[in-house]
C-alpha cells in the first residue's frame, strides 16, 4: 500500500525586506512543480537558480491605457528553490523531486 504523506506550508513576509518566503515540507520524500503566472504583461526567465517573473503595469484610470507609457509600474518576483531534492528546470517552471523540504 502507499505511504501517506503530509504536507506542511508556512508564510511569512517581510515588507522592510520585500520578501515573502513560503516553505513547503513533507513527511516523506515528494514532488512538486513551482511556476508563477500574472493577469498582467510578463515574462518568465530563468537566471542561475532562480525562476523569475517580469513584468508591467499601468493605471487604467490614466488614458491613453498602454504598456509603452512612462509611468508604467515595472515588477520582478524571484522564486529560489532551496531543497534536499533534486531540480528539474523547465522552461517556465521548475520540478522539484525527492524532496522533504
């Protein structure tokens, strides 16, 4: 039969060091995928270790409503897996296999 395996998650946030850190451990070795996506302009890199999202937004209270004015708001999020598994980078995402943490 299979083993059960249970997850656990915690947040927390630091706004003095604009980070969110959100860690995920399990009781047994697992897998997981982390991608990121936005209702928003973006693009997805990858830069050594770390998956990232890029992207812009504008106030669509101020017309004419466009990514190409100068008071776009321009955004990055960072993902970096830290883990005892292993990664399997994609291009838009990363697997993380036979992991605990």
């Amino acid at each position: 039969e299979g083993e059960t395996v249970s997850i656990k998650s915690t947040c927390f946030i630091s706004a003095i060091d604009h980070v969110l850190v959100y860690r995920v451990t399990a009781s047994a070795p697992h897998a997981f995928r982390v991608s990121m996506d936005s209702q928003l302009k973006y693009s997805i890199s990858q830069e050594q270790d770390i998956l990232l999202l890029s992207g812009q937004a504008y106030d669509e209270g101020v017309k004419p409503d466009s990514y190409d004015r100068d008071d776009t708001i321009r955004y990055t999020i960072a993902a970096l897996p830290v883990t005892d598994g292993k990664l399997q980078w994609q291009e838009d995402s990363v697997c993380v296999e036979n992991a605990t943490y």
